[in-house]
C-alpha cells in the first residue's frame, strides 16, 4: 500500500497549524487561537478521510476473512451481527490523527452513513418519540434528551444516524470517555467552553455527549478526577442554563447504559428520557432469533431448540442475540467443506445446532443481574417522554 502524498501533507499541515496555535494560546491571542484551531481541525480531518479511504478496501477484506475463517467466537467483528453495517469502520488509527474528543464525529462524517430507518430496528416506539421531539422541539417543550438503556440497544448508531435521517443539521458527537483523556493534556474547562461555543456558531445543530453517566463512574483514576470534575461542572452549568432559558433551540441528546450514576442534578436538567429497551420476555427474544434463523439453514436447529435459547439469554439485548447466530454462521467456515450442498450460495447460509450451541455459552448478558433491579427502578421513576 501506498501511503498519499497528500496523507502525509494533511498531517504535517495539521500538526503545524496546532503548534502555531498552541503558541497564540499560550500567549492568550485566543481569537487566533481559535482560527488556528480550525484549520488545524480541517487538516485532521481530511487526513482522517483518506485514512479511511485508503484503509476501507482491507477493514472489508478483513471482515469477510473474519467471517469465512471459524476464528474465536469471542473476538468483536466490525459491525458483527448487523450486516447492514459493514460499511462502519470504527478504524482505531483515527484516534491518532484526530483530536480525542472528535475521533465519533469523525466516524460519522467520513461518509460511512447509518440508515435511521432500515439499519435500527426493534425499537419503533422510542424512535418515533425521538423523532417527532427532534421534529419540533417547541412543541414538544423539548430540547435536551437522554437516551438510556443497557448495551446492545442502539443507541449509539441511533444517533448516527442522525446525519442521514436530518442532512441539514449538523452533528456534534462527543465520546465523554475520550474527551476526558484529551482534557488530561488540555484546560479540561476551556474544552468543555470551547465545544459548547463551537456547537452555538450551527444554528442546526444537535450535539451528542456519548456515555454520560461514565463521567459519574467512581473507579476513576486519581490523575483524572480533576478532569472529570472540571467537564461535569462546565456541561452541568450549560445544561441548567438550557433549562432555565426553555428556548428549545438547541438540541442536546446524551446517551447512557447506566443513568442512575448520573447525579441528580444533571438528570434532572433534561426535558426528556427515552428508555432503548431490551427484549423484555421470553416471546420477545424468541421471535428476534425465529426472524434471524429464517434466513439462514439451519436443519438440525428445532423450534424447541430456539426456545431454550430464547429461555437462557435472559437480559440480553436484541444486538447480542443477533451475535450468537452470526458467530455460530461464522464458525462453521472452518468445516465448510464437510457440508453436502451443491451452491455455494447455501453454503453460506448452512449452520448447524451444534455451531450455536458452542458459541452461545461465550455471550453474556447486557444487562447485568446486578444492575437489573436498578434498571427497573430507574425505568419506573423515569418514564419515556410521549
């Protein structure tokens, strides 16, 4: 492979830029400062794009020999149970080029597109409560949303996929993780100030802090609760003055696994929750894996089977239950050509009972036993927004 020449000038260009302005910063010139900024900014992500382009063609060779290969079935696959997704490349390279807190944005940006409507499904009810809000936020006298639920419910790709479902705004994701590992290097404070005037100069906008409640984690380092602090102090103050103003002109949407961390104060500050369920019951599940298996031969898989499985995967989210069948799909490669079909085309779609029964016992529950009853308390003292 052959790196570009203009790969190489976009990095060097955007390092460049970012020293000049680390420079005016210091120096407190910060309107240039901010300009050198974002040229720099514009640099990274144009090296991010060709990074991308240029990495695609191998991450989709990648995938299909993980696929095809009967590799462990414990090892995440890009976009794994969700075929329609291939096209995501969360392409960890990024992380080097683009500032910490951008490396989402960037993603989505790239042009590897989610679509709101076909790639999310099982969770209609939320989603059209998510739209007719972001619709028209004034009439639903609501602006600020929390979206919540276990690992596994959509959430992340929900708002991905906002820039398809909404083309004419523009969106601002932020990984709260990855913002605080920049806020170890930055002024976590004027990050935080930065990021909420940047996203004001959109008049369509909507800005995402993804992983909220994991600014309210206790196992923080000590290095880094200076930093966590200084962040849930600058977006708790914005927060309150979104709350106090009822403008509903500015669309924030924070997502969280676990919103009952989140102190009360930032709760409460926004104007809706959106629960993201998780299969609730046994039909429930067993309907996910009927509608998945369909596609697929299974001969030897029976309807008893499929229930036991619905039975024992308790909690587990509609994403980890597509999982299973993908991985057991997946392993059955290595003995591809033990089975007795003449297309190739049944042949990818041939699995057997035994391919599903090794990898199941490998997937665990999203949602804990632990956090199972704090779900339900939050879920019951939070009702989703109509």
């Amino acid at each position: 492979m052959v790196i570009p020449v203009t790969l190489v000038n976009d990095i060097k260009a955007a390092v460049d830029l970012s020293n000049q302005a680390n420079g005016e910063d210091g120096k407190k010139q910060y309107a240039n400062a901010i300009r050198l900024y974002r040229k720099a900014m514009e640099s990274y992500l144009n090296a991010a794009l060709l990074i991308r382009n240029t990495c695609a063609p191998f991450v989709e060779r990648a995938q299909k020999l993980k696929e095809f290969s009967g590799g462990d079935a414990d090892q995440d696959v890009v976009g794994e149970g969700i075929p329609e997704m291939k096209k995501i490349h969360q392409i960890s390279v990024l992380s080097q080029v683009l500032p910490p807190w951008c490396t989402a944005a960037g993603t989505v940006t790239s042009g590897k597109k989610i679509n709101f409507d076909d790639d999310i499904q099982g969770i209609d009810p939320a989603k059209q409560v998510f739209t007719q809000i972001l619709a028209d936020p004034k009439a639903k006298s609501a602006s600020t949303l929390l979206l919540h639920g276990p690992h596994g419910t959509g959430k992340s790709f929900l708002v991905k996929s906002l820039y398809v479902k909404y083309p004419e705004k523009s969106v601002f994701i932020v990984d709260m993780d990855l913002f605080v590992i920049g806020g170890t290097t930055h002024n976590p404070a004027s990050m935080a100030k930065m990021l909420v005037r940047n996203y004001r100069k959109h008049n369509a906008a909507v800005l995402v802090l993804e992983g909220l409640d994991q600014l309210y984690l206790s196992e923080y380092p000590e290095a880094k609760k200076p930093v966590v602090d200084a962040v849930k102090a600058e977006l708790l103050a914005y927060m309150k003055e979104l709350a106090e103003k009822k403008e509903y002109k500015e669309v924030v949407i924070a997502t969280a696994f676990r919103p009952w961390l989140i102190a009360e104060d930032m709760r409460n500050s926004f104007d809706a929750k959106i629960n993201i369920p998780i299969p609730d019951n046994e039909e429930a599940r067993k309907a996910i894996l009927q509608a998945e298996l369909g596609k697929l031969r299974v001969p030897t898989y029976a309807e008893g089977d499929i229930e036991s499985l619905a039975k024992s995967s308790n909690r587990f989210s509609r994403y980890q239950l597509l999982r299973i069948i993908r991985c057991a799909l997946a392993r059955n490669f290595s003995n591809i050509e033990g089975i007795e079909v003449k297309e190739d085309a049944e042949r990818l779609a041939h699995m057997t009972k035994e391919d599903i029964d090794k990898v199941a016992p490998l997937f665990t529950a999203d949602l804990s036993e632990e956090d199972e009853p704090k779900h339900q308390e939050f879920i019951a003292a939070n009702p989703t927004a109509n």
